[in-house]
C-alpha cells in the first residue's frame, strides 16, 4: 500500500510516499481503509522538528473511511462499517490503510459525508471540551484567536450555540469574513495594531470574560491584554506561532485574571466521557448544527502542499488529503 513518509525533519518536501506492507490489527485495532484524512496544524509542527518523534514516522492522525480489518478481540460488526478513527500513535494516517486503536473510531451517522465528519469529530470535541473546561456560560464574551481556523471555526459555532456574545480574531479580512459568516458577533483583524482597543470597545470597555488562544506569542499575550480586569478568565490551548502565551504573573495578580490549560482538564476525564464529546460534534455535524469549513482537499502525493498551505496561514478551517 501507498503511504507518507518521513524519513528526516525539514521542509514539507521530506514527505514522499513510499510503499510499505499493509497494517496487521493487533488486539483492540482495527484497520481502516483510508478515504481520506486530515491533515492538520499540529502535524507540520511534527514533520519540522519542532516535537520529538523517532525517526523515519509516517504522519496522519485523523482518518476516514470503512473498517476492512479488526483485531483478535474486537467485535467483527465493525467490519465494513463507515466510520471516522484515530491512528495508532497519531501516526499512519496519510496512506491507502492506517491502524487505529476501536476506543478511537466512531460510526459515521448515515448521510454525513467523511469530508463533514472528518473535520468535526477530534476538533468538534477539542472545541466541546474546551468550553466545558472554560465553563463558558451565556451571555459572557468570549474571545476566540485563530478563529478561522480548524479548532477556532468550530469553536465559534460551539460558543455561540451555548450563548456566548462572540469575538473571532484572525489575521485577514477574508478570514474574518468567514468567521462573521461562522456567526460570531463581532470580528478583529489581529494584524491591525489597535486590535486590542477593538475588543475593547466592542465590550463597553470591559473586556472579554473568557479568552480561548491557540497561537501564544505576541497575538497571544495581546489577547490576554484584552481579558476583562476582576476576573477574566484565559484557555491556553496552542501555540501556533511556535511560543507559548508569555505570563506575566505581577500582571495576571494585579488584573485578576486566571490562567487555564482547559485540553489538560478535557484530555483528563474517562475515555467514555471523551468518546461522548466526538460523537455529540458527530451528531451536531449530521444535524447541520455544527457545519466544518473544509479549505481544499488535496490528493496525497501533494501532502507538501496542503503542509505549506497551513504553514502559511492560508488555510481557512479544515484540510483534507485523498489516498
Ligand atoms: N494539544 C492538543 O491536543 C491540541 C489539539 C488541537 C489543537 N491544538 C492546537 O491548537 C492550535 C490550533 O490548531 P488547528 O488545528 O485548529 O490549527 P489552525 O487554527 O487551523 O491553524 C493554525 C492557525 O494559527 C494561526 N497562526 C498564528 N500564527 C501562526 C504562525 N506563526 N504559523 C502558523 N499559523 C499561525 C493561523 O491563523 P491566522 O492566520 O488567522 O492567525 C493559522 O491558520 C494549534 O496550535 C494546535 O497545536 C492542540
């Protein structure tokens, strides 16, 4: 079978396809034949050298398509059935089959194409978790940074379903008009160097009650500036720029705010209680309560492509490659 592989860190070109023998599933795995899969952020990240990861790997953590192979123990109804999976190790995605653990694959609900449930099912319950651990409430304001993103698009709809006043930041006014479009209440080009008055202004002056940031760096510690005083509360979850938010602990005392790592509590609950947040965005996707972007879909000898579009900050919500 067809799959990527990277054999040393670097450039999205360090990824080339390979043929490799077909994944065995062990006990608790099955094997899915891949329709399509993700492919995501946090992957380039991987793939550059920036996360450790022995070497040679194959990337691909998010997958779609039907089971053609189950293990020893696993229910053989599986068999055939259409679903969205988790690779084994996060890795094996971008190929003609990949491996995943049966705690991570999820019927897909008739009638929602992968390209729907693809995007929705792992970054629909990052999002659900996040707000969860947030506990974010009606009627607060929640500011959301790379909100044209593949989390941060999702996340604006999940926010505003669960009656937030909406602040979706991004980098361009394409962007933003996507977001507006997604149904926040309010947009903020963050290359504009008053965005934060911005905020402000489109709080009364107060602020944001809830600062959700999954870039860090300069944007990051700019959002946290536009955290309301007496309370604010900011939801670390990425860093896109390639640094943390930096925290300064005489201003967070001083402010009143409190700082979060809300996918540290999300990730920290029973499996079943993770299971039940991808299934709830599964069957809000098929509802059409939950709608994905989806940027391009790529076959997977241009993979390079769709990891220089993210890296470039050319993607609006989801990515997704073809075997
Ligand atoms: N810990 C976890 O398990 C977990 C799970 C999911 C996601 N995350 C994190 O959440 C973040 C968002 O993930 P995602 O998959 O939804 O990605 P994404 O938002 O689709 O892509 C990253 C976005 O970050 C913004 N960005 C700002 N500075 C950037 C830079 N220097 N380089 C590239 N992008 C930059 C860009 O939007 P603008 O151009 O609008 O700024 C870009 O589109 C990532 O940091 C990811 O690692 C973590």
């Amino acid at each position: 079978m067809r799959v990527v592989r990277v054999r040393e860190f670097g450039p999205p070109q360090v990824m080339r396809i390979e043929e490799a023998e077909p994944p065995r599933p062990a006990a608790g795995q099955a094997v899915v034949a891949v329709e399509m899969a993700g492919a995501i952020y946090a992957e380039t990240i991987v793939r550059s050298g920036r996360y450790p990861m022995p070497l040679p790997y194959e990337p691909g953590i998010e997958v779609g398509g039907r089971v053609v192979e189950v293990g020893p123990d696993v229910d053989p109804s599986l068999l055939g059935r259409r679903v969205v999976a988790t690779t084994v190790g996060n890795t094996g995605g971008y190929a003609e089959l990949a491996l995943a653990e049966v705690d991570g694959v999820y019927p897909v609900p008739d009638g929602l194409p992968l390209e729907r449930a693809i995007p929705v099912f792992q970054a629909g319950a990052v999002g659900i978790g996040i707000l969860s651990a947030m506990r974010v409430q009606a009627g607060e304001t929640v500011l959301i940074t790379a909100a044209a993103g593949r989390v941060g698009s999702l996340l604006v709809q999940l926010a505003k379903a669960a009656g937030a006043h909406v602040i979706g930041a991004a980098s361009s006014p394409g962007k933003l008009a996507v977001v507006a479009d997604l149904g926040a209440d309010v947009t903020v080009d963050y290359s504009t160097p008053d965005w934060v008055d911005q905020v402000r202004e489109a709080t009364g002056g107060r602020g944001a009650e809830v600062v959700l940031d999954a870039i860090g760096g300069a944007i990051g510690e700019q959002a946290l500036q536009a955290a309301a005083d007496g309370g604010g509360r900011i939801g670390v979850y990425g860093f896109a720029s390639g640094t943390w938010l930096p925290l300064d602990v005489h201003q967070i005392v001083r402010r009143g705010l409190s700082v979060t790592g809300p996918l540290g509590i999300a990730f920290a609950r029973p499996t079943a209680d993770q299971r039940a947040d991808a299934l709830q965005a599964l069957d809000a996707a098929a509802a059409g309560d939950l709608v994905p972007r989806v940027h391009a879909i790529h076959p997977l000898e241009q993979a390079c492509d769709a990891h220089t579009d993210l890296e470039q900050r050319r993607t609006i919500g989801a990515v997704l490659l073809t075997p």
